[in-house]
C-alpha cells in the first residue's frame, strides 16, 4: 500500500500563468508504486514554471529508468523511489546516473516511505543527490517547491554549459580568426555566445550587412547565422530565408531605426560611414526577459571586428578577381579561352589535394595557377595566332615566354608571385630533362611547376585551339601515360589517372566559348 500520504495545508495553489510556452519541463518519476504517480501528476497537473508547462514521464523501475536514460537527456529532474526491485534500487540507480552516465545536471530528488532502509544522513553524504524527501512528510505545496527549486537549478546550469559550449566554440573560432575565409564561423561563434548569455538558445539570429559603394551600389550579405535561420550563402536575397523576414530587414536598413515586436528583435547599428548592420533576433519564447543591451554590446564589438575582416576579405577578393582578368587577357591575347586559366587553377589545386600537399600550397597554387603564361604578353601576335607549326626562329621566341613571366612574377617579394614566378618559368620543363628553359629534370623541377605541366596540358589538348582540333578523354588518358617518366612526373601521373573522372568534371565545370 502506497505511503504517499499529503497533509492538509492551508496555503493555497499557486495561481498559473497566462502564457504557456512551446517547450516544457520534462520530470521522471520511477517509484514501483502506481499511487505515487498518479499523485504527482495530480499535484503537478497546473504547474507552471517561467512561462513553461510539465511533462510527466512514469518508469517503475531502475533499469527502465536506465533505459530512458540512456537515450534521452532532456529530463530536467527526476523523482527516484529508493526501493524498488531491491532495497537500494533507487540509491544504485543514482550513482549509475553520476559515476556511469555522467549525467550531473540532472537534478536528483529520493523520495522514500522506509527512511530506515535509507537514512537522510547516511544518503546525503554518500551520495549525490539534490533532496530527500520522506513521503509521509512530503506535501503537495513541498513537491511544488521542490519543483521549482530543482527546475530553476537546472536552468543555470544548462546556462552555463551552454555558456561554456558556446564560449569554447568561439575560441576554436578565434583560432583561425586571420584567415579570411573563417570571418563566418567566428562570427556565427560569437552569435551563439550572445544567445546563450542572454538566455534565448532556442532563438534564431543573423547579422546582415548593407555596404554602399564608390559607385552607390549596395550589397546585403550575411555575415553571422545560427539557429533555424542557418544558411550557407552569404547573400541575403539569395538565401532561403523567409521573405517576410527579409521584409522586416530591409525596412530596419530603410528606417534606420530598431524595431521591437511581439515575435523579434531588430537592432540597427552604423559600423561605419559606408556600412551599417542588422541583428535579426526571432523569439521562440516570450520576449519579457530579453535584454538589447547584450545586442548592443555585440553590435558594437564582434560587429567592428567582422567589419574590419570584412573588408580585408574584399581586398583578398579583389586581388584575386584581377588575377583571372590579367590572365584571362593574356589568353585572350592568345585567342585561347579564358576559362582555361580558371580550370587549370582548379585542377592544379585537386592534384595538390590528392599529393596531400600542405594546405598553405593547395591555396598558393590555386591563386598562382592562372598566372602560368604571363610571359606570352611578350610573344608577337603573328606567332601566338599563327594556325600551322611554327618554324625553328619563331619557336625559339614562343620559349621565352616562360623566362619572361618567371622574371615579372619574380619582381615582387609576396610568397605566392615567387611560387608563381618559378611555376611560370619552369612548367615547360620535362621530367626525362628534354624540356625548356634550362633543361631541368625529374625533382629537380619544382613541384608547383610539375603540377602546372600536367594541369595545363591535360586542359589543353580538350580544348581546340588554332593549331589543333580538340582531342577526346580517352585520347588525352593514353597520351599522358605514354609520356609517364618522359614529360611528366610518373607518381603524378598515377595520381591523375587514378582521379581522371574528376578533374573531366572540372573542364566540364568552366567550358570553352566555342561560339
């Protein structure tokens, strides 16, 4: 028979709140006594904690509770009967949730109806749990507030592990912070944070980005997204984000004035005399406990930080835009297409993933690449248009343009134009020493240059130029092992060969203009 007997009480039920919302506190009741659940529930049927409802999950014994456990970490506290299958079912059950699952923000309260098998003392110091209660002394207005005293313990610690996830997930950001490409990541981190501190981890939010200009042309572009409103573009417009989201954005950058709705927030702040910036906070929650101040100081801060990474990236991206537009006129000059110059920086960087070269040269060489025939720019039309087979006198100046681009790149002290320098000069030359311009041979050659080689002839003989007609795929494969060991580095070679699918693919990615 169930010991779970409540005293009279005189204080009446606390009232419950108006609002309810969509997430809810999840309690585990084990205790092998039916009556005891069904009196939780009774007692907790209204309850309503911070603006959320409790959900009641019954076990009645241990190892279902281990069950439940072990796949579900949701429950915030859990009532736990000390006999059970056993007379200290419940007491083992508590140091399997601590010792064995690691579960430690779990809040623990033991409730017994034989406190001898079980003395409060003995328990409390040798296990770790959050409250003892004898169920002949347990009234419905003490459960209450056990309740809420657990629940609330809970939250602040979940708080602050999620305080700590997100903090060590900005720090692992912060890590790769100079390098241009990891501006979103870092920021996204910090977002994350500042969801976290202000207690609204289930919220969604982005920074967004309006620049205008030299030319008054403005452009939108996410900087920061976490949350449902994820998004791996970096364009507002083109991203999936709902458009009566996008709506609201644009009118903050229009009005240029914050705007506070039952549903989010959205904060407008001027980084710059050209750029300005929007937090987009969505409330899965009610928004009573919001605090804009923390926006403000993440606006104010992260947000000059990414401004200043932004722009570096746009110089970054500039920098390389006017690499393909010199090489692409180069080419053009050649009467060769400019997509050549953008495959072979493609290839070239595959063929460096496969060598499993180190990543600060997979990146070198894919910005170096479109750089290869620089040196054509000093090559007379009449010999770089010429339709048949150029003679021995007209040869000899086409062989200088190796030496001639490997000189201008060798001008500048920047690492990337003296990789550049010596692929431009040396990616003529053969494995077997047959090659030009000094008859260079096997590693004696510079891997960059190598790599070139086989990058550019590969793309070379799919593509019709003004001295050959375009040769298929299976034509180009035979070719390039017959010349294994002669023109080309052989392991390179076996590499390619191995991976010859995907780099047809990548001139299949950028194709010719043959009309």
């Amino acid at each position: 028979m169930s010991q779970f007997i409540f005293k009279d009480e005189d204080e009446q039920e606390p009232a419950k709140d108006s609002v309810v919302s969509r997430k809810k506190w999840r309690i585990l009741v084990i205790d092998d006594d039916d009556s005891v659940h069904q009196v939780t529930k009774l007692v907790l049927a209204n309850a309503d904690i911070e603006n959320r409802p409790i959900e009641i999950t019954s076990v009645y014994s241990s190892e279902e509770a281990k069950t439940i456990l072990e796949k579900d970490d949701s429950f915030c506290m859990a009532f736990v009967d000390v006999v059970m299958e056993t007379d200290h079912a419940g007491l083992e059950l508590v140091e399997w949730i601590r010792k064995d699952l690691k579960n430690q923000a779990i809040r623990l309260v033991l409730r017994t109806g034989q406190a001898g098998t079980a003395p409060e003392a003995k328990v409390i110091r040798e296990f770790d749990i959050n409250d003892y209660k004898e169920k002949t002394d347990f009234t419905s207005g003490k459960m209450i507030t056990t309740v809420y005293a657990s629940i609330r313990a809970y939250r602040d610690i979940m708080t602050i592990q999620r305080s700590l996830d997100a903090f060590k997930q900005l720090i692992k950001a912060t890590h790769d912070l100079l390098k241009i490409d990891q501006f979103k990541p870092f920021a996204s981190a910090a977002l994350n944070h500042l969801l976290t501190l202000m207690d609204v981890e289930s919220s969604a939010l982005y920074i967004a980005r309006s620049q205008v200009d030299f030319e008054l042309e403005r452009s939108d572009m996410i900087i920061a997204c976490t949350g449902k409103y994820f998004s791996a573009s970096t364009s507002l417009e083109s991203s999936d984000i709902a458009r009566e989201v996008k709506n609201i954005i644009t009118q903050v950058f229009q009005s240029k004035e914050h705007f506070f709705g039952p549903e989010c927030f959205v904060g407008y702040y001027e980084t710059g005399s050209d750029v300005a910036s929007v937090l987009y906070i969505e409330f899965e929650d009610d928004a009573e406990h919001f605090r804009a101040n923390l926006a403000e100081l993440y606006a104010s801060n992260v947000a000059l930080i990414l401004e200043k990474i932004t722009k570096q990236h746009e110089v970054e991206r500039t920098q390389k835009e006017l690499l393909y537009v010199v090489s692409e006129s180069i080419e053009a000059r050649s009467k060769e297409t400019g997509a050549h110059v953008r495959r072979v920086a493609h290839i070239c960087e595959r063929l460096s993933i496969k060598l499993k070269l180190p990543a600060s040269f997979i990146e070198a060489i894919r910005l170096a690449a479109p750089l290869h025939d620089l040196g054509k720019i000093a090559v007379p039309e009449r010999i770089l248009h010429k339709p048949g087979k150029l003679d021995s006198e007209e040869w000899e100046v086409m062989k200088k343009h190796a030496e001639v681009g490997g000189e201008l790149l060798a001008k500048s002290n920047a690492s990337i134009s003296k990789l550049g320098s010596r692929l431009a000069r040396y990616h003529h030359e053969n494995w077997d020493g047959s090659g030009y311009p000094e008859g260079l041979s096997e590693e004696n050659i510079p891997i960059e240059a190598r790599i070139m080689a086989l990058a550019d002839v590969f793309d070379a003989l799919g593509s019709k130029r003004c001295y050959k007609e375009k040769w298929n795929n299976e034509q180009i494969k035979q070719f390039l092992i017959e010349e294994k060991g002669k023109k080309f580095d052989p392991t390179m070679i076996d590499v390619f060969i191995e991976s010859f699918d995907e780099f047809v693919e990548i001139r299949a990615l950028f194709p010719d203009d043959e009309g």
